[in-house]
C-alpha cells in the first residue's frame, strides 16, 4: 500500500467548535492551536464563532448606523495577527481586515440612507464577526504548522432568507458541506469555517441566531457523520445550574440527548437550543469542554445517560420572560380558537415556551420583544388578554423524573413562599417547567440547587464528617444502594464504551464522572495527549490503592449477558475487575477505611505508558499496598513471569521463483531459524514453572512467484528468569542467520501473598514492574486469562461478585495490619 493513510479515506471526522470567549486574544487562539493540534488524528472540522464582544459591537454599528466604535474590535484581530503570525502573512490578513472595515463602512452607510435597517443587511455586517475570526484562527494554525485551509461556511450552511434567525435546510446543507469539507479531509487538511452564517439558497448571507454557531458545528457533524461534535467553551461542561447564579454548581458528566436539549432551551447558554437535534438525528455525541481547562473533564451528551441519584441534574433558568394569558367563551372545545391563536404566533415568528390550559383559559410564555404589542393587538380580536411582563422560567430537568414520583412535591416544598405559575411537564418527561417572577428567580434556583443538587454527593457528607475529625454515626448514606449501578451493570456500562489501547479517553471521562458522583476527588493523569488515566482518592492518605488499567485489546465488541456471564470486550481484561474494585472500594468506605483509593491507568495492553507515568505520581509514596486486578481467577498470584519480546529478521536475495538456485530465500533461512528456536531447552526455575516461547508473527517476502528477500518473526517468550540466561540460548540457536532485536524485556515478579487466599502464579505480564513506587504488589481479580483476548471475552456473573467479596476481604487484612504497624511505631 502505497501513500494511503491507514485510518482510511472514511474515518469520520471530528467538529471542535470554538465560541468567542475561546478566541478572545492570541492567548486564547493559541490555546485552541495546542487543542487542535492534539484532536489532529480525530480529523478536525474547526468551527469558530467571532471574538468575543464582535458581535455585540457589530450589531451596535447596525443600530447606530456608524463603524465609530468597531475600531477597538478591529484593533484585537490585529493584535492577534502581529502576535502569532509571520510577517508576510500578517500584512495579508491586515489587508483583508481592510477590505472588511470598508465593506462594513459601505453597508452602514446604506443603512444610514435607509434610515432604517433592513435585516439582510445587518446579517451581512455581523457576519464579519465569524468570517474575520475563522480566517484569523486558519491563519495561526497554519503558522504552527498545522494544514489548515480556510472555508466560506457560506458555501457550506444553506438556510432560508429569514434574517436574524435563518433556518437551515439540511439536505441542501448536507451535500455542500460535504462537497466542500470531504476533499480537504482526504487530503489530510483542517478546515476552518465561522459559525453563525450561512446563506440563502440565492446566494444571500443569513445568520442562524445568537449562539448560533453551536448549531452550525452540529449541522456540519450532521452532515458529515462525524465521531463527534466539540463545543469548546468557558466553563467544563454543562454544570448542574448557571455559575453566574450558583457559584457552586459543578459538572455533569453525561447527559441524554432530551436532558440537554431541554436546559438548552430553557436557558442554559452553553448550549444553543437547536444545536440538540442534528446531533440526535445520526447519534452523534456532542461534548462539551472548557479550553481554558482542556485536562478537565466536560459533558457528553449521548443517547444515554446516567441516572442520577438525586434524579434531578440540573436546573436552568430564562429572564426576559413575558406570561400571556387568554381568555374567551370559545376556548372551551374550540379547535379553532387555538389555530387562530398560534397563528398569530407564527406570522410573528414568535416561539412560544410553555403552554398552560385550564377549562377557559390559555396561558404561554414568549421572549420579550419588540413584537410584543402588535402580537397582543391580535391576540384581543380572539379574546380577552392579560399580559404579565418581566417573568422567568425555570426548568428542573433529569431523566429520573420520568420515573421517580414525588419530585415536584420536594420542588414546591422548597420554594413554596415564591409563587409558581404555568406548571408544566414537557412531552419527554425529563423536565418540570415553570414561572416565577423574575426578581425571585435567582433565589429559586439558588435554593432549589441546594436543596437537589448539593446534599446528594456522597463527597460534600464526607467532607463534613472529616472536617470534625470524627464520623457521625447517624448519617445515612446519601448514595443508596439501589441507586447505584451493580458491578455487572458497571461491567457492560464500561465495556460498551470502546477503549482499545490509544483510544481511552472515553472510559477514563466516564469513570471520572462516576467516581466524582460517589465522592471521590479525581485526579486526570496525563500520560501522553488525549490519554488519561485517573486517580481517584478521598481525603484521607491512600495507604491501600486499588488498581487496574483502562485499555483493551482490539476488537471492540459490544456487551451482551445471559444468566451465567456477561460477554464484550474487557468484560474480564480489565472493566469486569474495574467494576469490582469500585464496589469493594465503596463498601469499604461504608465501613469506614477511608485509606484507599483507585488508580486506573492506559496503554497496559501495549507499552505500559500509563504505568510509567502514574509511577512518578506523589501519592504513590504514600501507599502500602498496590493491589493489582487482572484475571486470575480470584487467585491471590505470588508471582508473574517476566516478558521478553523479540524480532528475528532474515534476508535473502530476490530473483525468480522458477531459479531458486539463483537466489537465497529469507523466508527458508527464518523456518530454519524458528526451528531451531523450537527445540531450545528454556530455564525452568521453581517459584515460577516454565520459560515459553510464542512465534506469534512471521512475515516476509515480495510475492508467490518472487524468491523471499526479507522476512521476520516476532517472539514473545515469558521469563521465568532474568534475560540474560534467555538471550544466551536463543543467540546460540539463531547462530547468526538472522538479525535479532530485542524489543523490550520484564523481568519475573515476586508478589505479595497473604495468609488464607488462594494463591497462583501466573504466565502473562501486568503493569506491576512499572508501578515500583506504589507500595508492595499484589495482584488478584476475578476472571479468567484464558477468556481474556478472545472472540468471546466474558466474565462470570459469580465470579464477579466474588471477587468484589475478595478484594473487601484482602483490604480488611491488609489495613488491619497497617493499623497494627502504625500502632507498634
Ligand atoms: P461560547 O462563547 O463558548 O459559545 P457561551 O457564553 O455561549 O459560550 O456559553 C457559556 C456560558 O454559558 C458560561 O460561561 C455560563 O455562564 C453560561 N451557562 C448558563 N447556564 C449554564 C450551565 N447550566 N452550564 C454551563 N454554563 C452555563
Ligand atoms: N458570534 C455569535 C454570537 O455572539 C454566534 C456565536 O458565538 O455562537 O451570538
Ligand atoms: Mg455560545
């Protein structure tokens, strides 16, 4: 294969999209550089919106029909360009710039004759925001050597002629964009558009709304199928309420398609409310992530999410919220009353939020506007109208309400001085809606967030609990049992989100979440770009660590279960035992050892980076034992052979098959070599059994009909031994036919037994070596090796629970003696 790339020309690609406060300054757009450098496999698809404040200045242009106030904007995209472009490149940007203030100075001037605004106009200023910014940003990426080209999101997003809030239409939008983007993609290149815009089928640019450009990185996603949207922001993700109003509101981890969708329309900015559907409609994830923190974790949006104790997720609120009510003798029965009603709506183009009825009345929620008035002229010609201005929504949303009762009854109690109107429960279920008055709305939400979202972590009741210095015996746990995944629910959770060595982000994001909900603190470890492994401690000193690794060999396949097992990739190597750690770990804290944490690290199944890099981390001195899982049967291994990889490689000369003789075959030289390798005598040493020796590849040669000029074979012998006595035997029968190269060697390891397990020893290699810092080894899990790796990997439902019963016992004994030595020093 000559020149191809390996992923394949269909790798679907990635959508990092960018808002205005990720590209305020040159610090800012050379962080989204470092971002997009590190997404660079993922196939990025940049999309970006203006920096921030352009817009707003730009719309205030429109109203004042004057550039008087742009200079300072203009002046920042200058800035960035002499800070982080070269100098050639630089003067070309400031050219276009040029262009652009005269343009926009054109069009004002045009308004000013008009001496109104006509919409398309102000579309075409404001556009300037996100064609500026997304040029700038192709400009400093190209500068880091990164092969970005620069694309008209109006060639791609074709909406219709409504100004100010165009609506897409998504086929047309599908088959520009791929038609533009696909190309440049094959081609290994990073397109870089400005969200918000688009254009009519007439060539006419439109915008889609403020906040726009979130929708416009999901359509794009949409339209190519991407892997996934990113909506790079100011805040980590999704938080339980807006950090403006409750300062402490925290992260999400995941939420389904429905719950975002309904905290974005009811208010919650990070997300525009449209930007939901096209990633629902191909099942796209959309994440959501902080540039100004990358290593943190963000949300995932997906189909499904994770059902909170609490049920409750977050709550998000809209000001600027006007109630009408209507009365009239028609309402009741009358079909169409209710058409006439929302027609008026709709030749205003005014949504309406939420709809309330009672037996003669229709309330409903709508933004204030300037439409307002002639809408309510009329709405008087249907009946009698009361309009209640300066209100505010507030949406209580969480996939546990759709099934938990009782929720609304703990909402009201909690704010029940403040009066509630246009109760309502939006058609998915997942939401509780309604009105306040607008000057009670940040007391609502406050409360409300204390009341739902801040008692439920396990984390707040231990923090208060240690901060006294002792544990209070009344307290209940916050987290029930029954609201918590079971090891086997855990087991398919995570072996359904692919973690094949290299791609562990996903599962180390998810976990991290699912150890914060249990109050853990969580630490990310970086240990090479977009791998990380996680940490996760109480506040006490981990004496007792708990160990596994995230990764899996490939291929990835899905879970399933019957009664005896459940199958999938890492269902015993290694999500089975992850799953039992993090129940033996909770029960143990339920007892009251605190002393114990979780360390999950990548790249096991290939180089151990995770280990390595875990190994330098400062807890580690802290810890006495490192308990270890892989599968062993819930056998307490005293010892894991040593792991010697090698490469033999042989060369021949080409020729014609049909004159052998004229030639010497690389591949007949390997066989020769391999079989003598075959019949070398390995050490055998008591403690750990035998040496053995896998031929796991042999390749080579040039065709059927051509005499072999190379080959080689890759060998994996475990070590009973040190190297040294190996290589001797294995130079001895190679006898100089082939190159040989060692491509990593592991000693055996003796590890830590404990009276009354049952013990084994074991063939295959584990992180162990690399862990030297973390305390005594010891090395148990549930499963089998002999299941691991396979077409059908599986872990036994039993063994599963055993091994969580193990792993508690183990850490029993082990801390007990801790205790007992930290008493005698
Ligand atoms: P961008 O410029 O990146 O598009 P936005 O300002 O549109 O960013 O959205 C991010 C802001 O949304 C946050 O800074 C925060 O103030 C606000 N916000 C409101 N509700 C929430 C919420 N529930 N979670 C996170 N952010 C929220
Ligand atoms: N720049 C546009 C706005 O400020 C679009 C966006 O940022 O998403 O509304
Ligand atoms: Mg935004």
């Amino acid at each position: 294969m000559t020149g191809r790339s390996p992923s394949g020309e269909s790798a679907p690609p990635t959508v990092l999209k960018f808002g205005g406060t990720s590209v305020e300054d040159a610090a800012a757009f050379e962080r989204v550089a470092e971002i997009v450098r590190a997404e660079r496999r993922a196939r990025p698809v940049v999309v970006v919106s203006a920096m921030s404040g352009v817009t707003d200045a730009l719309l205030a242009s429109v109203d004042a029909a004057s550039a008087a106030d742009l200079e300072p904007q203009l002046e920042r995209h200058r800035l960035v360009a002499r800070g982080l472009l070269d100098a050639a490149a630089a003067a070309g940007f400031e050219t276009e710039l040029e262009g652009a203030r005269e343009e926009i100075g054109r069009l004002l001037e045009s308004v000013f004759q008009a001496g109104s605004t006509l919409p398309r106009l102000r579309d075409e200023v404001v556009s300037y925001g996100e064609r500026l910014s997304s040029s700038l940003l192709a400009g400093v990426l190209a500068a880091r050597d990164l092969p970005a080209s620069w694309v008209d999101a109006r060639r791609c997003i074709v909406t219709n002629d409504v100004a100010g809030r165009a609506e897409p239409d998504f086929p047309e939008t599908c088959a520009r964009a791929r038609a533009q983007l696909s190309p440049l993609l094959a081609a290994g290149r990073i397109p870089v558009l400005g969200g918000f815009i688009g254009a009519s089928a007439g060539g006419v640019t439109t915008t889609l709304g403020r906040g726009g450009s979130d929708y416009s990185a999901a359509l794009l996603g949409a339209a190519l199928d991407a892997e996934e949207i990113q909506i790079w922001t100011d805040v980590s993700g999704v938080l339980t309420a807006d950090p403006r109003v409750v300062r402490n509101a925290y992260t999400i981890p995941t939420l389904s398609y429905a719950e975002a969708s309904e905290l974005a329309y009811f208010g919650a900015k990070v997300l525009h409310p449209k930007s939901i559907q096209p990633a629902l409609v191909r099942g796209i994830p959309v994440r959501i992530v902080n540039s100004r923190a990358p290593q943190d974790g963000g949300t995932v949006v997906a189909a499904e999410a994770e059902l909170w104790p609490g049920t409750v997720k977050s709550i998000a609120h809209k000001t600027g919220i006007t109630v009408l009510q209507i009365t009239s003798a028609r309402m009741l029965g009358a079909y169409g009353f209710l058409r006439a009603l929302f027609e008026v709506f709709d030749r205003h183009r005014m949504p309406v939020d939420v709809v309330t009825t009672s037996e003669v009345s229709l309330s409903l929620t709508v933004e204030d506007g300037a439409a307002l008035p002639a809408v309510v002229a009329e709405l008087e010609t249907l009946g009698e109208v009361r309009v209640e201005p300066r209100r505010a929504i507030i949406c209580v949303v969480g996939e546990g309400l759709r099934t938990t009762p009782g929720i609304a009854a703990r909402v009201f109690e909690t704010i029940r001085d403040i009066n509630v109107s246009l109760i309502s429960q939006g058609a998915s279920r997942v939401n509780l809606t309604f009105v306040v008055d607008e000057g009670q709305a940040r007391e609502a939400v406050t409360r409300l967030h204390a009341a739902l979202l801040e008692g439920t972590a396990v984390e707040r009741a231990d923090r208060r609990t240690v901060g006294r210095g002792k544990r209070s015996r009344s307290r209940r746990p916050v987290v029930r049992q029954s609201d918590r995944p079971t090891a086997v629910e855990l087991t398919r959770r995570l072996i359904d989100i692919p973690s094949v060595s290299g791609d562990e982000e996903a599962v180390a994001r998810f976990l991290g979440g699912q150890l914060e909900q249990l109050g853990y603190g969580v630490e990310y470890l970086e240990s090479a770009p977009g791998r990380p492994g996680l940490f996760a401690s109480t506040d006490a000193a981990p004496r007792i660590v708990f160990c596994t690794h995230l990764d899996t060999v490939p291929p990835f396949f899905a879970s399933s279960e019957d009664d005896e097992f459940v199958y999938g990739r890492g269902a015993c190597d290694a999500k089975g035992i992850i799953a039992a750690q993090i129940a033996a770990a909770h029960r143990l804290r339920a007892e009251g050892i605190r002393e114990l944490a979780l360390l999950f690290v990548v790249d096991e199944e290939r180089g151990s980076i995770g280990a390595r890099a875990a190994n330098g981390h400062p807890a580690a001195r802290q810890c006495r034992w490192l308990v270890v899982g892989e599968p062993t049967e819930n056998k307490l291994a005293t010892g894991s052979k040593g792991s010697l990889r090698v490469l033999l490689r042989t060369d021949g000369t080409g020729g014609h098959s049909a004159y052998p003789e004229r030639g010497r075959s690389a591949i007949h030289t390997l066989l020769d070599v391999l079989e003598d390798v075959r019949v070398i005598a390995w050490p055998v040493a008591p403690e750990f059994g035998e040496t053995t020796c896998n031929i796991g590849i042999i390749a080579g040669g040039a065709g059927a009909n051509v005499i072999a000029p190379d080959a080689r074979a890759e060998l994996h012998i475990r070590l009973v031994t040190d190297a040294a006595p190996v290589r001797a035997l294995l130079e001895g029968a190679v006898r100089g036919r082939a190159r040989i190269e060692y491509l990593s060697a592991t000693p055996p390891v003796r590890l830590t037994a404990v009276p009354g397990f049952d013990t084994c020893v074991v063939g295959f290699t584990t992180d162990v070596p690399h862990l030297s810092n973390w305390g005594a080894p010891l090395l148990v899990g549930p499963g089998s090796i002999h299941d691991a790796h396979t077409a059908g990997e599986r872990i036994a439902k039993a063994d599963l629970e055993r091994g969580v019963e193990l792993y508690v016992q183990l850490a029993r004994t082990l801390h007990a003696d801790a205790v007992a030595t930290e008493v005698r020093a």
